[in-house]
C-alpha cells in the first residue's frame, strides 16, 4: 500500500471526474471545517473512499448537529438550548441558570466560547454577536456543569476505544483545550468511558474520532465529537502510537 501526502493549499480538483477503478482511501486531517467538508465532498464525488466521510464530518463539525445526533441515541450530553435573536437566547440562559455557556455552532479550540455568569455579561455577549457573521446568531446555550478542573478526550478508532487523557485546565481559564494552555494526562479506560466513547462514534457515524467527555455527580457526560482529532499530546501522555494505529486500520479498511 502506497501513502501520498495531499496538501489542501494545493488541491485543484476536477468535479467533472471520477476516479480511477483503483479506488483509493483518504484520511482527512484538514483542520479548517469548511475545507474539510468541501474537500471531502469532492474527493467521494470522484469515488474515493474519505474517513471520516463526509456525513460525519457535517454532523460533527457542527455543535448543534452533532447534540442532535448524541440526543437521538440516548447518549446524556450537558442540558442545552437553541435560540435566534437576543430576546430568546436570555430567555433560555435564565431557564438554564446562571452560570451557564455560549458556544459558536462552528470553531475549535474553545474560540468565542464564553462563560456566562450574569444577565449583565449575557447581554454584553449578545450585543456583540449581533455584529459578526450571521453563523455566531445562532445561539448555541449550555448549561455549566459542575465538574472537576478537566474533563476527558477519548480516542476511538473503529470499534476501539485506544486512547483517552484528562485534559486539565489551564491557569485562571475554565476552559480546558491544550491548544489554550491545558495540561494533558494519561486517562484510565473504564466500562462507562468505553461504552460512552463508542456510542457517541456510532451516533456521528465516525471511524476515527476523539469523544469529549465531562465526569457530573450523575455518571460522564459527553459534549463534543471530533471528526478531525490531534493528538500531539496525547501520544506523550499515555505512551499509544495513535498514528501507527491509525495507519494500521487505514490499511486493514482499504483491503475490505
């Protein structure tokens, strides 16, 4: 089996084309969402085999799609809200209570998340979402769970959970993301964290994903699926070759 690295800064696709017999596998790792999703639309348009293929990648991508999709399978996720203009996203922060948290449907690394801990800071918050692109009017509204100064990233990879950590908190920020200062530590892999992080990869139909997950008096809950997942610092924390696995299933997928 061959490997061929393919740079989306370079990509000049043909969607009047289909591939070759020979029908290739792709593992994407484009970061930035929508060329992520543009490129893995095309890419199976010319009928190339893309994990994750492009419905996961949609439904993850998207906070609100991917809450749909944990909710629909009975997966517990943090208590949260939809809401359009200022008027009602107040209206479902109260009923939520303070303190509570506002996430953009679409970003990453904990980007214009916020915590909410007033109706002052609410409406400081949404008066200056009326003023950006009409995707941050879409207001996505969570409760604040009560949890340890982390929370966990597990790594599943077909039908493995291979992986997880605690991702820590970094000084004075309550958000955890290591690419915001968080620390990274070795997880141990329980029944409850196993069954929850291959539940929530079969809800999003994903084949390699990284499942975030929160521990609550009343068992994990999980927040996020991550159809792209780094691993940088996983790899150090708990000693897994996550890249040699990947490879391995890549090359055990493409032979089915």
């Amino acid at each position: 089996m061959r490997a061929h690295l393919l740079d989306s800064k370079g990509l000049n696709l043909d969607l009047n084309s289909r591939a070759s017999p020979q029908r290739d596998i792709v593992l994407q790792r484009t970061i930035s969402i929508f060329r992520n999703l543009h490129s893995t639309a095309a890419l199976e348009g010319a009928g190339h085999r893309v994990v994750n293929n492009f419905a996961s990648a949609s439904v993850c991508g998207n906070k609100l799609f991917c809450t749909l999709a944990l909710v629909r399978r009975n997966i517990p996720t943090p208590k949260t809200r939809l809401a359009f203009t200022e008027e009602s996203a107040k209206k479902a922060i109260e009923d939520l209570g303070y303190p509570a948290v506002i996430k953009p449907v679409v970003g990453s690394w904990g980007r214009l998340s916020a915590l909410i801990k007033d109706s002052d800071t609410a409406t400081a918050l949404l008066e200056d979402r009326q003023y950006m692109f009409p995707l941050y009017q879409v207001y996505y509204l969570q409760e604040f769970v009560k949890r340890p100064p982390r929370d966990i990233r597990s790594f599943v990879i077909g039908d493995t959970t291979v992986a997880a950590i605690y991702r820590l908190s970094g000084p004075k920020d309550w958000r955890t993301n290591t690419a915001r200062g968080g620390r990274a530590e070795g997880c141990p892999i329980g029944k409850e964290l196993d069954e929850l992080s291959l539940k929530a990869a079969a809800a999003v139909g994903g084949e390699i994903v990284g499942v975030d997950l929160m521990e609550t008096e009343g068992g994990l809950v999980v927040h996020e699926v991550n159809n792209t997942t780094e691993f940088k610092n996983t790899v150090p924390a708990t000693g897994i070759d996550i890249p040699g696995l990947i490879v391995d299933y890549l090359i055990s997928a493409s032979k089915r």
